[in-house]
C-alpha cells in the first residue's frame, strides 16, 4: 500500500484522477451509445501514440525543440530511481490539456464524443504512469505482460536509449524498429547510462 499512496501523492497523478472522474462522470451523463465507445477508445489511442512519438522525438532526438523539457527527462535517466525526477511537473500536464480539450472540441463539436474522447486519453494516461512509475520502483509486476514491459524500460536506460521508447506497450517499437539494441552512443544520456548497470530488471 505504501507504493500506491506514494503514487497517488504526486500532484500530477492527483490531476489526472481529478479529471479523469470528471470525465467519466460527464460521459456516462452524456452516454450516447457507440460514438461515445468509439471515441474514448479513440482518445486512449492518442495517448498511446503520442506517448512514443513524444518520447522519441522531443526528449531523445530533438533537444533543442522544447530544451527544457530534454533537461527533465536528462535528469530521469541520471537519476531513473529518484521520485523528483520519475513525474513531469503538474503545470505541463494542466497546460496539455488546456489545449488539448478545446482542439477536440473543434473537430468534433459535440459534447459527449468530446467527453468520452478525453476521458479515453486521461484513463490511459493514467495507466501509462503506472507503468511507469512501476519500472523505477522495486515491485514486481504480477503478471507476465507488466514484467515484460519493465525490463523493456529497464534496459532503455540502462543499457540502449535509442531502443524501447513505449513504456505502456511495444506496437510502435516494434513498428518503427526500435525494439532492439542499436548500440548507439555519445549523447549525455548515453555517457550517464554507461556508469550504471541493470538492476532490479524483471524477469
């Protein structure tokens, strides 16, 4: 239980959950039958992209587009167990979604496919940071999948960053051929992994 109350206890965990409630709230009041299914798969599913694009391209490839946030995720793979650099700020996440939920409104102009269709991305959200979160904590997965997919981060920082950029699922790595080691080197995150070793990688 100690795990679960140090997660809920970051306030951008906190923030999703928030929103995530009112989300469910507001698409279970404006239920309207498979578009509101469609859509909150289809929000889920946007996460899950953007989760590997975002990954790849802003924190790994292309510093310079949003140098800051390069900086933060920097900090994660020298310190990949320390809680202060495990989750992003709460102001980016409340700044995502303050243009996210209008840009969906604008495609779609409809309430209930607007809610589900949020909703569907903060629920995944939600598991992604669990996913997270559980890579860089001694926990063992209870099942095979979350022991995979640990070991998988695992050796994204310690031993190749420009392999297994998806920490809740693998499609895209295996799509874009980033599911194996390339044994690249020389960026910062490069040189701080070569003074670690893989420890606590799940079987």
């Amino acid at each position: 239980m100690s795990y679960y109350r140090e997660f809920f206890s970051s306030p951008v965990i906190r923030f999703v959950v928030a929103m995530s409630v009112v989300g469910i709230l507001l698409t279970i009041i404006w239920f309207d039958g498979y578009s509101a299914i469609i859509a909150l798969i289809a929000g889920a599913l946007f996460y899950a992209v953007a989760e590997y694009f975002v990954h790849r391209f802003l924190l790994h490839e292309f510093p310079r587009l949003f140098p800051t946030l390069y900086k933060g995720h920097a900090a994660h793979h020298e310190h990949p167990r320390d809680l202060n650099h495990l989750f992003s700020p709460v102001h980016y996440d409340i700044l995502i979604y303050c243009v996210y939920i209008p840009v969906v409104w604008l495609l779609v102009r409809q309430p209930s496919i607007v809610a589900a269709a949020v909703t569907g991305t903060l629920l995944f959200q939600l598991y992604y940071q669990w996913m997270h979160y559980v890579s860089h904590r001694p926990i063992v997965p209870r099942t095979a999948w979350g022991k995979w997919m640990k070991k998988r981060h695992l050796l994204h920082h310690y031993k190749d960053e420009h392999t297994w950029y998806g920490v809740s699922h693998p499609v895209l790595d295996y799509a874009m051929g980033t599911h194996k080691e390339k044994g690249q080197a020389g960026t910062p995150m490069d040189r701080q992994a070569e003074t670690k070793s893989p420890r606590n990688i799940a079987d």
